[in-house]
C-alpha cells in the first residue's frame, strides 16, 4: 500500500502539458489510478455522508451503515472507486496492482456486506438517497461486473444483486413520476445519470429499463434548442449540463437525427478546426472539495465530447472542431490526477478512467483490453 500511496504524488511534467501530444494510457497510467482507488475504498474518514436519522437507533458510523461503500469520502465516490478496480482489473489484468484489487473488491463486496446496504437503500426516509447519481453509478458497476468472465467477478456480482434489485426497483419507480429534468453540473444532473442507466440496460439486455431511460430522454430533452453554453461552468461543476444533454441523446437517437438534433441544440460548435469554442477550465483550489469540481469537468468534458464525436458521421463538419476541444480537455484534466489533494484524489482516478478506456462509447462486443488497447494505439506519442 506505501508504493500506491507514493504513486499518488506523481505528477505530469511542465513540459507534458505544454505540448499537443494526448496522453497515452498504459500500465503505468493504470498503476496511478489503481493507487488512487486503493488508498481510499478502506478510508472511513474524512467522511461526507448524506443520511436521514429516524432515531437514536440510526446513530452509526459509515462503515456500520453501508459497510461495502463507506470509503473514497462519500457513498457514491466509494461506488465507483470499486468500479475503477473492477475496469482496471478487467483492462490490465497481470498489471502489478491486480492482487491488491482484488483483495479490497474481495473485502467490500462480500453477502453480509450487500445485503445490509440493499437494507440501507430501502430503509424510512431514504427514497432519494443518491438518485440518481450513485445508484446510476452502481447499475455501472454490475455492468462491468457482468461483462468480466472471472469467476470472483461472478461471486461478486450475485452477491451485488439484492442492492442491484433495489436501485432498479427505486429507479423505475422515480422516473415516471419526474416532470421536469435537473439541469445542473452536479451529482443531481439527469442527463449524465441517464446515459449511465442506459448503458446499463443495453449492456444487460434490459429491454424494458433501456426503454423507459431511452423515452424519459426524449421526452425532456428531443426539443430542446439553443443550450445556452457561454453560461457554463458553474463555479462546482464537474459534469456539463449542455454536452452532458448531447452525450445522452446521441444514445437514443440515430445518426442522421442526432446530427440534426446538434445542430439545433449546440449551434455554437464551428464547422472549422478552431478549438477555442469550448476551452479548459482551471480549478482556483484543488484542496477545496467543491471548487476541485472543476478539474473534474475537464475529464467529464473530453469524454462527452467524444461521445458526440463517435455518433456523427465521419464527413461532419463540426468533427474538427469537437476533436480539438477534447484533445485539450483531456489533456488538463489527466493533468489534475495527482492525488495530491484527497478532496479531489478520492473520485478524480474514475472518471479519469471512464475517460481513457472509452467506457462510455465501448464498442460492442469489445473487451476491455482491446478498448484499451485501441485507445492508447490513438493517444500514443
């Protein structure tokens, strides 16, 4: 655990991130990340949670409360640190990390754990608890989980099924009843949670869930126009709530809609190579828990991006001009990855993660390894 602690401290040379070149992703990268997860999946404290106290009774620490995702800072940080494990050990799975991963996935993810968490989930008072952002998270977790063939996978997701059933069961509930989307660049933004459900469903065979998130975005977002984007960032904003819109409905329409649906709704994107339509933010105090939000909105922006990217035809041409944007995202926000702030190094590994293995725009039928392998072929140097 010391060498993943120093590995956190590691940060991008002045002169990586003067120059054009994208970051490449490697067991070296992967390495960083991992220590990032693993200092945090078994680290009670600090501690923000958000619990509703019916009683004395409900007076515990984290780790008696949700005794699989009380580390990483906060419940859903905690969720996808596990998640980074899991894709990581699925990407890189001889990579000198694997053992320790699993040993932290084998210590959380146990029968006893899950089913006091599923009891947690269901428990008086907590209908909204982490809806739709952690639990989104979850169902992203199971996925990866199902799609691994390893037999610890396997063990892990049967025992990840009692919470699984509960997040679906509160998610189908919440949607039919939600009247107006959230449109904010936090964890309450329906769009980013959308798109996370959806993938979840598709990748599951989930017709009937996949259906209901498919229609819920259209119905709050197919006629929506002019997303006024000179208005972002918000000063706590780690998601886009305009790109975060795009990147869900490039997921339910067709390419010719979608194409046409962008330009009606992001006007703004030029048909030149000229990337300074979009540029990267700069966080004022990385060592500020809500204000490290904005290195995290550079990662969310370069995978959004790409995500439009990878819905347009390849004679689009607004393509220059979203490839220059995302280049540049990436390469501020993988520079932020240092862990040298907890406030940020408790969730920054995962969407770093999300970000360079293309977990949002997998290919169908593709494993990790190879969606790995075709990333690092397009940022190598």
């Amino acid at each position: 655990m010391k060498r993943f602690l120093a590995i956190l401290l590691l940060i991008p040379s002045v002169a990586a991130l003067a120059t054009n070149t994208a970051p490449t992703f490697d067991d070296k990268a992967a390495e960083r990340f991992a220590g990032l997860a693993l200092a945090c999946v078994g680290k009670q404290y600090p501690n923000k949670i958000s619990h509703v106290l019916n009683s004395d009774a409900d007076v515990a620490p984290p780790r008696k409360l949700t005794p699989a995702f009380y580390g990483c800072y906060d419940w859903h940080s905690s969720v996808h640190g596990h998640w980074l494990l899991v894709r990581l050990l699925r990407t890189f799975p001889n990579a000198s990390f694997a053992g320790a991963a699993r040993e932290a996935l084998r210590k959380s993810l146990t029968t006893e754990n899950l089913k006091q968490e599923a009891a947690y989930l269901r428990g008086e008072g907590r209908v909204s608890f982490e809806r739709p952002y952690g639990l989104a998270w979850l169902l992203q977790l199971c996925a990866e989980l199902r799609e691994w063939d390893d037999d610890q996978a396997r063990e892990m997701l049967a025992n990840l099924r009692p919470l699984e059933d509960a997040a679906i069961e509160r998610l189908k509930t919440w949607l039919p009843k939600l009247s107006h989307p959230v449109r904010i660049g936090e964890h309450d933004q329906t769009a980013f949670g959308l798109g996370l459900m959806l993938d979840y469903a598709r990748s599951t065979k989930n017709d009937s869930f996949a259906r209901l998130v498919a229609d819920s975005a259209r119905k709050f977002f197919l006629a929506d126009k002019d997303c006024p984007l000179s208005y972002e960032p918000s000063g706590e904003d780690f998601l886009s709530p305009c790109l975060g819109e795009a990147d869900v409905m490039r997921r339910v329409l067709s390419q010719t809609e979608f194409a046409k649906w962008l330009s009606d709704f992001l006007p703004q994107i030029p048909m030149t190579g000229n990337g300074d339509w979009l540029k990267p933010v700069v966080s004022p105090d990385p060592s500020d828990p809500k204000l490290a939000h904005l290195d995290g909105l550079n990662l969310s922006r370069a995978w959004m991006l790409e995500g439009i990217l990878s819905a347009l035809p390849q004679d689009d041409r607004r393509r220059a001009a979203l490839q220059a944007a995302a280049d540049a995202h990436r390469r501020a926000g993988l520079a932020a990855v240092t862990g040298a702030h907890y406030e940020g190094g408790h969730w920054l590994g995962s969407f770093a993660v999300y970000l360079t293995t293309q977990r949002g725009i997998q290919k169908e039928g593709a494993t990790a390894s190879q969606q790995a392998k075709s990333v690092s072929e397009k940022a190598g140097p």
